[in-house]
C-alpha cells in the first residue's frame, strides 16, 4: 500500500513527476506522469499584435520554437490571405526539417542513447551524454555536430539558431543565395553518413531490449499525422489523417481548421498537462498517438529513396499493420533523421528555393485562422482569433506532446507493472519508467504551453492516494 | 586541476537557455575537461547536491516549487548564474503577472476544455502557482547575470572559460537582452 515518486524526471526536455500507486496486494495498480509547470501562453497572448505572435510562440519551447513559428506564421498568412512565394514555402520546409534533424538528435544522442550503451541498469552517474564523451568520444562527437548541422541551418536561413526571427507572415525574412546554398549542400554527405551509422547502431542493438520492447507502451490505440497529397509523409504542410492500431482510416483529407470536430482537450487535476483526446471515441477512449511513430504509421512512404528502404523494414515489425511498441519510436525517429537530411538536400537542390521568399502584405482579411505543422513530437496546433486591426482575442494551443498524454499514461502504467516490484523498487526499474516517457520524447516545457513543466520523483501511493515514500533515488 | 562542480536547472523557462548551452557544440567536449556536471536536466542526479561550485540557472520563479528549489540552490552553491532573461527580469515567464494566476488558469482548463469533470484547475500533486512570476534576484542574491533570450552560446563559454581560468570579462561584449 504504497507510492512510489519519481522527481524530478531526468534526461526528458520539461519538468515532470511521476507517481505509482501500490494496491493492498503490493502490486502496482496505477502510475501516471505530473506535469508541474505552467505558463499561459493562451491567456496574455490576448492583446498581442497578430504578427508578434511567431516570435511571442516560439518562447514556449527552446527545444522547438520553430515549429511554433511556422504554425504560428501560417495561421498569420491566412489572416492576410496570403500565399509566400515559392522560394519562401521551400526555406520554411528546409528551416522546420533542420529543426526536426536537431530535436531528433538532442533526443537520441543527448538523451536516450546512453540507456542504449550503457543499459538501463548501468548506475545513474554513467548514463549521460557527459560520460559518452569519454567511453565513445565519437560517437558522443557525431551526434554533437548533427545536431549543430540542423542548428546551422536554420541559423543561416532564419538568422538566429534558437527563437529565430526569419520566418514570418508571407514568407520568411531572408533570401538564399547561391554561395550559401553550396555551403550547407556541402555538409550533407557527413550528415547522411551520421544519421545511417546512427541506425545501423540501434539495429544491432535491438535484440538487447526485447523485454523493453514488448513492455514499453505497447497497445492499441489510434494514430494521427499529417500526410500529403500522395499520402506520403510531411511536416510542413498537408491535411490530417486519423487509423485505428488495425491500420483502418477513420478519418482523411481533414484540413487543420476543422481540429475542433475530432479532437477534445480533457483536464486531469492531478497534471498541468491537458489530455486531447478523439472526440468520436470520447474521453478517455479516444487515446491517440502522434510523433516519429504515428507519422511512420499512418504515412504510406517518405518521399526520398534512402528514408523509403528504411521504411520497409520498419512496416514489416508488424507486418505491414501499424507498429504499437512506443519503444520503437527511437527507431522512427532515426528513420525521419535520415528522411530531413534527404529532403533538405533535395530543396537546397531545388532551384526555386533561390527565388524572392517574401511576400509582402498588411490588411487583416479574415479573422480567424489555424496554423498546423508537424512538429518534431507530433501535430501542433495554433488557432488565433483577431479583430479588425490583427489585435489577438482568442488563442488556443494543442502541443504536439499533449496529444500523447493519455498514451504515455498508459505505458508508463505498463512499465511500472512489468518492472517495478513494490517490495525492492530497483533503480533499473526506476529508469525504465522514465526511459517509457523518453521514448515519446515529450516537450513538457511547450507542452504546458505551455502550461508547464513535468519534473520526476517517482512517488508510491497507496490506494487512497496517499503519499508512503518518494524516492529520491540517491 | 580539481574539476568545477557545475549544476544546471531550469525553472520557469522555455529550456531555450539550456538549449543555448548545447550550442557550444563541440566546446562542450572542452569544457567538461574542466567541469563535472553534477545536477542537471542532462544527467540522472534527482536530489540537488550540497557542495555545487557553480549552479546555472534558466527562468523564474513562478511556483512555491521553484522558491523551495532556488533556496535550496543558494544554500548549496558557492556562485549561482542567472542565465537568460527570464532568469534576470521574468521576460516571457512573468507575461501571465499581466493577467494573473487565476484568468489564466481560468482561460487553459476552464474556457478552453472540453471535458473537465471535476470543474476544478490542476491542483493536486504539481506544485502551486505564485501569485506573482519572479525574478531570480527578488528572492535570492544571484552572483553572475548574463542576459539575452536565449542567451547565445559565445556567451555562455565565454563566462565559463573565465571562471575556468579565474579571469574577468567584459560580458556586454557577447550579449543583449531580448536578443
Ligand atoms: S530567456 Fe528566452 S530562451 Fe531563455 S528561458 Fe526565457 S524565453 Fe526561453
């Protein structure tokens, strides 16, 4: 009759806890994950001028302001009724790719990867990218300069590497010219080699983490993304589609403005994190999952040839079906890698992205709109309401994370009641209920908008919720 | 050469400031020749260490959480880093002292739910919203301020390779608040 607390969660980007509560049999009946920050972005946004939005937005979150500011800017287009140019549309999908290479770096190497080297039962002061350094000093090196490869470039395109202030209503900020173009073309064949040595070292490592693999996070649930015309994967653009775990399509060709119909946000006293649900289903049975995995599920190819062969092997984990293991987002998101540094080559390649990217305009005419984007975590949301003069009324936000977590409730329900034995909680266990929410690879610090931070004790309850021990794990 | 003990935490800040320290990219490598990261969101320590060199840290105070915490931290370092300007002045974070806690609150879980069964804001378990978002200053004595939004990376090594080899630096030279 206990509570195990988690807190603060480490090695994820936000602030969270976690709790797990023991019935009057010492099993474990329940677990859930805390998000304890909140900053109402929802709120003092109102009163702001349209076009501060991308730059106010992209504050929620360090890790991907640029997602928000393409969502943002493209809500503020349809406020001016404007399409950017070609040249334009090209350097947003190159600026959003960069950031989806980066943040699926900083999640597989800064983060998750020791767990990969090291095990999850390796003693806490070693699983870090610090100790990489020393015991796999290139590999450590690697992912640094992926990373900054994606920073880079959005860096160049959009000016400034975290909250940039390039991209912007009716285009972006800066046109590419030809010398620079050949500058990042350049750094391309390092980056391939990189991200395919990346996968070629999960791969091999799979067979090490078969029990992790049947346990973290695996059942059924509903996916969505955005796919494009051809049902292929995209991030900047396109419309969303919904499948059930069998693969069936409960929903296609929806445009980002008809959100409201199929998703509802519920609130859970016990977190500051919203859970969004599919409204058909209700709540809490409407679970969905977004991100690297959903995408890869509900996707019919990349795109590019590298990503696509990749893929195959992925669709066949499950023959084909939907792959329900949440722990295999990792290797989704090693396959989007890959997929970024394609499709950025082949738009750097492209010679309209070397045209006039902006298109100027200043009249509101409509005055409501949604911007959607895929963002590194998932579909990002961002629907504004302005009067006449572009004065900002209404806002709300659904964070990319926030739609995984009535699924990262589950799993890591599932996690702790496979690994966690409530007469001798072992600190491996411990790290496989937090390694659970590193897999979603969860933004809490935007996902709260975001309303707020998740940290991580692991808290044991009993079953009338009362706290018995925090484990503070030193 | 004894190694720094350096922590690393963020408050109420959008983990832009923490972002900014990866951005050193390969100078990380070269600077934790010279530092031990004892206490951060990078590394697995849940209980913040007694003896800390020098504690980093990114956004305000915005719960009673965070003043426990920021306490905490002061007692247990040598310097503290206020890092970003949410650090320094609230910045972004203390946008909702515009509002207050309550109409905030009111406008995420109250108007812009669809289910809300029990009525009621989160409450139980996460920590409790301050009346007021805070600076670091206000509440602690903060021994190094270093603004910007993030604060850039030159910056940030900057600083530490000064306080790596005991030397003093003109900071306006690498940084500028809001940008
Ligand atoms: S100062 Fe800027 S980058 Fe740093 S935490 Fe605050 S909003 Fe984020």
């Amino acid at each position: 009759m206990k509570k195990i607390i988690i807190d603060p969660v480490t090695r994820i980007e936000g602030h969270a806890k976690i709790t797990i509560d023991i019935d009057a049999d010492n099993r474990v009946s329940d677990a859930k994950i805390h998000v304890t920050q909140f900053r109402g972005f929802e709120k003092f946004c109102e009163g702001q001028i349209y076009s501060q939005m991308p730059a106010l937005t992209a504050r929620t979150c360090g890790i991907c302001p640029v997602s928000h500011a393409i969502s943002s800017i493209k809500a503020c287009d349809t406020l001016l009724g404007v399409t950017p140019p070609q040249a334009g549309i090209n350097l947003r999908k190159i600026i959003n790719l960069a950031q989806i290479l980066q943040s699926h770096t900083l999640s597989f190497y800064h983060l998750s990867s020791p767990d990969f080297i090291y095990g999850f039962d390796a003693k806490k002061e070693e699983r870090n990218i610090f100790k990489m350094m020393q015991t796999h000093p290139q590999m450590a090196k690697d992912g640094i300069m992926l990373r900054a490869f994606g920073q880079k470039i959005i860096q160049t395109l959009a000016g400034k590497r975290i909250h940039p202030d390039g991209l912007v209503p009716g285009g972006v900020e800066k046109n590419l010219d030809e010398a620079t173009r050949d500058t990042l073309l350049a750094e391309i064949p390092n980056a391939i080699r990189i991200s395919q040595e990346s996968l070629a070292f999960f791969k091999t490592n799979l067979t090490k983490f078969q029990k992790e693999i049947d346990s973290f996070g695996v059942f059924p649930s509903l996916f969505m993304a955005l796919v494009d015309e051809h049902d292929n994967l995209e991030h900047y653009d396109g419309k969303l589609k919904i499948i059930d775990s069998e693969g069936n399509v409960l929903q296609e060709h929806i445009s980002p403005e008809e959100y409201k119909e199929f998703i509802g946000e519920a609130v859970e006293e016990e977190s500051y994190l919203k859970s969004p649900y599919y409204k058909p289903m209700g709540y809490p049975q409407g679970m969905y999952r977004v991100g690297p995995l959903a995408r890869l599920n509900v996707a019919k190819a990349c795109g590019t040839a590298r990503a696509d062969n990749e893929l195959l092997a992925f669709k066949a984990l499950n023959a084909g079906k939907p792959v329900l293991n949440s722990f295999y987002y990792h290797y989704a998101r090693l396959i989007e890698m890959l997929y970024a540094i394609e499709k950025i080559e082949a738009l750097l390649k492209d010679e309209a992205t070397l045209g006039e990217a902006l298109h100027r305009t200043s009249k509101i005419l409509k005055t409501r709109a949604v911007g959607c984007s895929e963002a590194p975590r998932g579909t990002l949301f961002h629907d504004y309401e302005v009067d006449k003069n572009g004065i900002i009324q209404k806002v709300n936000l659904i964070i990319a994370t926030g739609n995984n977590n009535l699924a990262m409730n589950a799993g890591v329900k599932q996690v702790a009641q496979t690994f966690v034995n409530a007469e001798d909680v072992t600190e491996g266990a411990l790290n496989r209920v937090e390694a659970l929410i590193r897999c979603f690879d969860p933004c809490l610090s935007c996902s709260t908008h975001a309303l707020g931070i998740v940290s991580s004790n692991i808290e044991l309850r009993d079953h009338n919720k009362n706290i018995i021990q925090i484990f503070k794990r030193n | 050469m004894k190694k720094i003990r350096l922590a690393t935490i963020w408050l109420d800040g959008c983990s832009g400031c923490h972002m900014s320290i990866l951005d050193m990219d390969e100078k990380l490598i070269e600077i934790a020749e010279y530092v031990d990261v004892v206490y951060s969101p990078y590394v697995d320590t849940k209980e913040f260490p007694s003896d800390v060199d020098l504690t980093i840290v990114e956004g305000a105070l915005s719960t009673d959480h965070d003043i426990k915490m920021i306490k905490k931290i002061r007692a247990n370092s040598k310097y503290i880093l206020g890092l970003g300007d949410c650090a320094i002045t609230g910045n972004i974070s203390a946008m909702k002292n515009l509002f207050g806690s309550e109409a905030v609150l009111q406008r995420s879980y109250g108007e812009l739910a669809d289910t809300n069964a029990s009525g009621v804001y989160p409450s139980k378990i996460v920590p409790k919203l301050l009346d007021k978002v805070l600076p670091l200053h206000e509440v602690i004595k903060v021994d190094y301020f270093l603004p910007g939004c993030p604060t850039p990376s030159d910056a940030i090594y900057a600083m530490l390779r000064s306080l790596i080899e005991g030397k003093e630096i003109n900071i306006s030279d690498y940084t500028r608040f809001g940008k």
